[in-house]
C-alpha cells in the first residue's frame, strides 16, 4: 500500500490556545529542511518528533506538545513512512536521475526543477560538503547540492523519499578490498620469460 500524500489525524482531544482551536491536525511529507532543523531540537526523540510534527502541520509546537500518545505515534508513524526503499536488485550506475515527486519553483526563480542528475562525488565536493556546520541532513543536502549542480535551497525543499533516494545513491561508491591473494590494477613486476616459458634471469 502505497503512502497518501496527505493525511488527516482527528484528535482525541482537541488542542486550543486562546483563539486557536485544533480538532484535527493535516500531515504531508516532511522536507529536507524540516527534517534538518527538527533534529537540532534539544531533548529526546519525543521533543525532535514533536517539532518536525509543528512544522509539518503548521500547528504551533506548544499545542504539539499536548498531544495525546497516540495521536503523536499515529503522526510519527506517517511521516516515518516517507522512508525510501531502494528497488530489489537495482543495477549499479555511475549516473542516476532523481525524479522529484514534486516538482520544485524557488521564490523570485522561473526555473523549475522536476529531477536532479547525479554521478559519483568526487574529493572536493565530499570535503567541501563535510565541512558544513550543522546535521547530517545539511551535510548531505550540500553534497547533493554540488554533484547535481542545482541551489541547495531546491535540496532542502525536497521531500524525505527524494531526499534518502539521492543519498543512498551517493553513498554508494564504497571501495572494497579485493579478495585475500588478489591484487588491484596491473599485476606485480615478474621476471622475464623466454620463448619456451622458462624464466630467465632478471637483468642487473
């Protein structure tokens, strides 16, 4: 069963401060943002959930706070199921085009962006990106940033999915050690041989 864009959580008990009142909270997918700055909040996964559930809703975070333990697990477990679930048996590539769920329009910007070309990172953008201040999400929205070649304010507008599809992806190019007894590249240097297939001295 495939995940609705939107979801509709009617609550147990409704949530007011002064003349706002909530019996309902709307949920969608979160954003590569949304999910950067919820992780900065301080406290336990309970207070980082909370604020990514503020930001989602755009019910203050005060009143998210109040909500009832199951309210807050059925919302967690929505935006939980944005998570990105890589193709069984997915060839390997050294290109993947990303195609965005939503296409994304930048304030002021008449260019929009509806995919995002990826290759393998090369050592610059790997170090430049590992050198922004903040979580792994801005790490990786840098990375994705400068390997597509598109505004990092496109980035952390794209959706969770998007965002974790284009991460596996970049993480991907892991080299391993060949097997034990197995060189990489050219083989080691080996005394000549003659034409019968005797080795012959090396020379001096």
């Amino acid at each position: 069963m495939s995940q609705s864009q939107e979801k509709v959580i009617t609550l147990a008990a409704p949530l007011s401060l002064g003349p706002l009142n909530y019996s309902s909270i709307m949920l969608r997918e979160p954003t590569v943002d949304e999910l950067d700055r919820s992780t900065q909040t301080a406290g336990s996964s309970y207070a980082v959930n909370a604020a990514l559930i503020s930001m989602v809703s755009s019910i203050p975070l005060t009143l998210i706070r109040k909500l009832g333990k199951t309210n807050y697990e059925e919302a967690v477990a929505y935006l939980k199921g944005f998570d990105w679930t890589p193709p069984k048996d997915e060839p390997r590539s050294a290109q993947k085009t990303i195609v965005l769920k939503l296409p994304i329009t930048l304030n002021g910007d008449s260019k929009t962006y509806d995919s995002l070309v990826l290759r393998e990172p090369n050592v610059e953008e790997l170090d430049e990106s590992a050198q922004v201040e903040g979580t792994a999400y801005a790490c990786n929205a840098e990375l994705i940033s400068r390997v597509a070649g598109v505004p990092n304010a496109v980035v952390r507008k794209m959706g969770k999915a998007n965002y974790e599809e284009a991460t596996a992806f970049l993480s991907g190019f892991t080299w391993a050690p060949p097997p034990s007894g197995e060189t990489s590249g050219s083989d080691a240097p080996t005394s000549p041989t003659s034409t019968d297939g005797a080795q012959t001295p090396s020379a001096a």
